[in-house]
C-alpha cells in the first residue's frame, strides 16, 4: 500500500459535551488521506441495554441506524424524541427475562447475537448474520426473524459473522469465521492460528448455500463490488484484505496487508470500501500505520477505491471513545461507528 505524503495540519482533540436528550456530541479531529484536516463534530448514541452496535444498516426509508446488541436483538434508531425501538428478534419463544438488556457472553448461544446487518433495498427484507443462529431475514415491518440457513456442505456455521447482498440477483454473501470456535470463543482462534473459516453466498431463489472459499483465518467483514464482479473479504487472522473475483476459478488475490486486524468492510455509494481496523489498536496506538503519511497514529478505519489505492483514514487519537470500532457506515454526510464492545454507536460528521 502506498500513497503520496502529505503533512496535515492536526487539530487538537476538543471534547465539550453537549447533551441533546440521549445524544452526546463532542469535538473530535479526523486524519484525512486525500485533503486539509479540519475538527469535526462527534457523537454518540447511547443504548438503551445491551452493548456492542456490531453492524449499522439504514432501510430502503433512509430510517436508522438499526443495529444488533449483545441480547440478541436488532434495534431500530428513532431520532431523539422517540429513541430506540426493538425491530427484531431471533426466536418466537425468546427467553425476555434472560436475555432483554443482558451483556452476558454466556447468553448468547440461547439469546442469540447478531453481527453483520444489511438491508436489500430491492426488497426492503433486513438481512442478519447471527453469530450462533446463521443466516436470518425480516421483512420492513420486522418482527420475529426467518431462519434461512445454518450450515453448508454438512458443516454448520459456528460464527456466522460479515455479510452483503447483491441486490440485482438477490444473492447473499457471507462469512463464518471458523468451524470450530463460537463468537465467545473468538479469541482462541486467533491465538491457535487456525483457518476453518469460510466464505459462502446464498441463493435466495432455490434457498442454496455455496460455498466460494475456504481455508480462511478468521474472515469477518465482506464487501461486493459495485459492479458485483468480485468481493473484498477481511482476514482478520492474517490481518489482510482479500479481493475474490465470482467469476471463473480464481484464488483470492492479496487486496491490502495492513497493520492491524480488520473488521467490517462497508461499501458507500461511491463503491469505495470502508474497513474498520478493531484488534490490536491498543498495542499499537503509538506506532504510525505505515502507509498513513505523516501524523496518522491511531488508524481507525481506512478508505480504499475499487483499485486498491488508499483515499482516506480515520484518527481515533487514542481516545478511549474508539477504542473498539468494528465498522464505519458512511450516510448522508456522516460517519456512524459500530463497536463491538462499547454501548452506544459513535458519530462522526463530515
């Protein structure tokens, strides 16, 4: 990855909260690839139970953001006077009194624990991939979630995780990162190096699961083209970006290596890729990314153009606010941060 140097002038980070009803805006400075690097506007909103805002989507309305949390549910932003509102749920039968509002890992197998979002604007159906339930679909109005697949080739999904959708054919794309450890486990398959995960795509007119590769190290966000030739897959093991072209029989070409472990990738409208960078930041907060020029030290998501080529980066400052950043939605003129941990979803305005 390479990119011509430029020196920014660095804002000082300015926090001053202004609280408007359950939203929280402050002052935070952007490190920017491709232009001068003015403070802008940050805000958070917060949960109303549960943490960890995985994966952010907006309905074919432009409503939202709706977001997974930690209790198994899929939540839906209202604006500030009515707040959020629950738009979806796994199972008919839910244990409420267990799972509404819990942040226990050990609830997720029974309470479920949504990661990828998508809505396919042809259709307006919400699509989730729930880390123990797989593959899921609500229609607009939401409301109990259909179970669309949990397994491929014999072998069912044991973290089902990133996913995006080919709106012209309906075709789903998703990853399950690993076939032998769940999403409270994660950490143990980074840690032992193995390469079970998979990425598959599902057919929604004959309810057909394939699957494209397989192999991976813990692949997590996924990406198509705007042109829907070929998917951006992140390797969070690896801590690579992988291109996989859906034509012919190609191996996955090498996309980007980066320094720390990638999260979700998002398309925006321009088809350029936004990908979170999530584990590791910690370690790594004092060390300059090494593609981000001069005074990007706190890489917190990158841009990249369909051809590769590095268009912007996002500087988290090392403020504890973006400690953990699992995904960077671009809508109408504004960044909406997801988080595996944190509760609330984090906003930064262009």
């Amino acid at each position: 990855m390479m990119m011509k140097k430029k020196t920014m002038a660095m804002a000082v980070a300015l926090f001053r909260p202004l609280f408007l009803f359950s939203l929280f805006l402050l002052l935070l400075p952007i490190a920017a690839g491709d232009g001068p690097n003015p403070s802008r506007r940050y805000g958070e909103i917060p949960l109303p139970g549960g943490l960890g805002p995985e994966s952010i989507a907006f309905d074919c309305n432009g409503a939202g953001p709706y977001v997974g949390v930690s209790d198994g549910r899929v939540l839906k932003w209202n604006g500030r006077s009515r707040g959020w509102s629950e738009f979806s749920i796994p199972l008919p039968n839910r244990n409420r009194a267990l799972c509404d509002g819990t942040t226990d890992p050990n609830s997720e197998p029974v309470c479920g624990r949504p990661l990828g979002l998508k809505f396919n604007r042809a259709t307006c159906d919400l699509y989730i991939a729930d880390a123990y339930f797989g593959l899921l679909r609500v229609g607009p109005e939401g409301g109990v979630a259909e179970h669309l697949a949990d397994s491929a080739e014999g072998i069912r999904f044991r973290l089902t995780n990133g996913l995006d959708i080919d709106e012209k054919t309906g075709v789903v794309y998703f990853t399950d990162s690993s076939a032998v450890f769940q999403r409270r486990e994660y950490l143990m398959s980074f840690n032992r190096g193995e390469r079970t995960g998979r990425v598959l795509a599902y057919h929604a007119r004959d309810r057909r699961v394939r699957v494209l590769h397989r192999g991976l190290a813990f692949p997590n966000g996924i990406a198509l083209s705007r042109d829907g030739s070929f998917l951006i897959v992140a390797e969070g093991g690896t801590r690579r970006l992988y291109k996989l072209r859906l034509s012919g029989a190609a191996p996955p070409e090498l996309f980007a290596q980066l320094i720390r472990a990638p999260d979700n990738v998002k398309r925006n409208r321009k088809g350029e890729f936004w990908v979170a960078l999530n584990s590791g930041r910690s370690e790594l907060r004092d060390e300059t990314f090494a593609a981000g020029g001069d005074g990007v030290r706190d890489t917190i998501g990158i841009k990249f153009a369909e051809d590769g080529r590095i268009l912007q980066f996002l500087d988290g400052h090392g403020s504890d606010r973006l400690s953990s950043v699992s995904e960077v939605e671009e809508h109408n003129g504004r960044f909406y941060l997801g988080s595996a941990v944190k509760p609330y979803v984090g906003v930064l305005r262009f």
